[in-house]
C-alpha cells in the first residue's frame, strides 16, 4: 500500500480494543494482501486510511484514486466465515448483498465496495416517518425466506448452527460459560430453563423452517443506496436458526427512535412474506413472540465471538454483555 497514505487509528478508548493490528507482521500482511486485490481491479491507494478497532472486527476505510473508498474488513477466527458469506449472498441474492472485490475465507478477510448511504443517516436526515422500517424487514423476510433451501450451504461456510430444537443446549453453554453472571442471575436462568425449552419446542414447530438470521440487524447495518432499494451486511454475528429471531434487534431500534405504538405493525410488514408458510396470521404472531423472546440467546452467543488478543473474562470482555443479554430472557417480550 502506498507510503504517502495517512493513517488514523480509532480505538474508541475501548480496553477490549486490542486486535491483531496490533502486530506489525499481521498488519503488514493485511495490507499487502489488500494492495495486491485493489491492483488486481486497476484500483491504487491514496489520501487516508482511517482504520476502526474493535474486539470484533478490524475495519479499515481505503480512499482510491478517482473513486468511491473501499472497506478492509477482518473478522476474529469465531466469525472469520463472514467473509465467505458475504461473497455467497452476493450470488444468491445480488439485489441484497455487496459483490466483494476479495475475499481469503481462511483468514476472514474482505474488501469490499462502498455501499452508499447507510439506512442510519437517511433516517436522520429525513422526516420522522414510523413506518421507514416496513419495506426493509419485509425484503429483509424475503430474503431469509428465498435463502432457506440453502441452509446446509450456508452452514457449509461455517455460520454456526443454532438450530430452535437445539436452543436449550446453546443456552446451557452460554450460562455455564459465562463469568459475569452472579448467584442470583444464575438461579433465575435455571429456574427459566423448562419454560424456555417449552418456548423453543413450540416455536420449532410452528412450520416456519430454520434459516440465516442476521441477529442484529439495527440501523447501521443495511445500506440504502436508491428509494426502496436496500442491502443487507455485517453479518459476524449471524447464526442458522429461526428466522423469526432476526426481529429483536431492528424492532427493538424502531423503538428506540418512534416508540413502542409502531411494533405491531413493522411486525406483521416483516411477516407478511411469510404467509405462505403454511401458518395463520395468529399463528405467525404466536410464532414472533416467541422468537424475539428467544432472539436472545443468540445476541448472547455472538458475544463470544472477539479476537483472541481481547481479555478472555470479565467486564473487560464479551462476558457482560453476552450476560446482560442472557438476563433480557427473563422480560417479557417486545410484543
């Protein structure tokens, strides 16, 4: 890369935001490898490079010569699979995903093509408007729904498995593991554990099938390049499980910003596509309020998934909040 580029480092003064940047052979060889993919598209570096360190995620912002910057992303070994899956659903689903420039699935890495505006900034810059997040969960539920014969690929490229049937057992390891919960958390989340495991059976048999959950899919993380026109990415924390699980995080978003009169319709904007499943609207409601109850779990779990040079316990971990998601399933669902 070139020598007369600038550098900026963001560390957000996060005790957790030490990542193999840190290393000056790994960093090197980031570098190195996302020179040679930029030249093998008639592309070269210039200006500044403003890199973002996280415990989940080494990002780096490549300004070009005469073109929109690019994006170097690493993912920790936990969710190295992402850059795999974002090639694949630039395939299978080209009007949702970003068509990498490179990716080294061995390693996590991608370079990838600025995506536009993100869903974020149209949201501030325009009218208050409650219903700006209908369209997207329902081409969000499209997209689940039209991935579905897929889900053994999609698990092929390593997306971890948390499959409903399973959530009891994902639970169990998510509690035992973890070092940030007290006594009383503890006994709370044993005393859940045979409802939950009721939860998780009736959802599994709700007749909607297991699919790709995005499991936190908030404003920041789709792009909105053109009117009605969205994509999906970011998808580290994703898992194979029920779809219905991927509406906690954007609902709970919604609320934040319009409050909770506008859930029960973004939910059935989301569940709309799903009509087909063979369920009736109560049904698939019944179906909602179980899954964003249990959306939980695998909020918890991706919180497991940083980079080994972060501290392996503790606040100064993903423990806490992997905790502070565990005790979310003891309140009542959004809906």
């Amino acid at each position: 890369m070139g020598e007369d580029v600038r550098e900026t480092v963001d560390r957000r003064d996060d005790p957790r935001g030490v990542t193999p940047w840190d290393r000056a052979p790994w960093r090197a060889a980031a570098l190195a490898w996302a020179g040679s993919a930029l030249a093998a598209h008639g592309l070269r570096e210039t200006g500044e490079r403003r890199v973002r360190l996280r415990p989940w995620s080494v990002l780096a912002r490549i300004s070009v010569e005469d073109g929109a910057p690019v994006w170097f992303k690493a993912n920790p070994p936990a969710s190295a699979f992402e850059a795999g899956l974002t090639e694949a659903l630039s395939r299978w689903a080209p009007a949702h995903g970003l068509r990498p420039l490179a990716v080294d699935p061995a390693r996590g890495w991608s370079l990838l093509p600025d995506g536009g505006p993100l869903f974020r900034d149209v949201l501030d810059g325009g009218p208050a408007d409650p219903r700006a997040w209908e369209l997207p969960l329902a081409r969000y539920a499209e997209l689940q729904r039209d991935l579905t014969p897929r889900t053994a690929e999609i698990e092929a490229l390593g997306v971890p498995a948390a499959r409903t049937a399973g959530l009891p057992e994902v639970f169990d390891r998510l509690v035992a593991a973890n070092t940030a919960l007290d006594g009383d958390d503890r006994r709370a989340l044993r005393a859940l554990r045979p409802r939950l495991a009721d939860w998780c059976s009736e959802l599994a048999d709700a007749g909607v099938a297991d699919c790709l959950d995005h499991a936190d899919l908030h404003e920041g993380q789709l792009f909105a390049p053109a009117p009605d026109r969205f994509t999906f990415f970011d998808w580290g924390d994703a898992s194979v499980t029920h779809p219905f699980c991927g509406l906690l995080v954007p609902l709970r978003a919604a609320r934040a910003r319009y409050g909770p009169g506008v859930l029960p319709r973004l939910r059935d904007a989301y569940l709309e596509p799903w009509g087909g499943a063979g369920a009736d609207a109560a049904g698939l409601r019944r179906a909602a309020s179980l899954a964003l109850r249990l959306g939980a779990i695998g909020r918890a779990g991706s919180w497991a998934r940083l980079f080994p040079e972060a501290p392996a316990a503790g606040a100064g971990s993903g423990a806490a909040d992997s905790a502070r998601w565990l005790r979310e399933l003891l309140n009542e669902p959004l809906l």
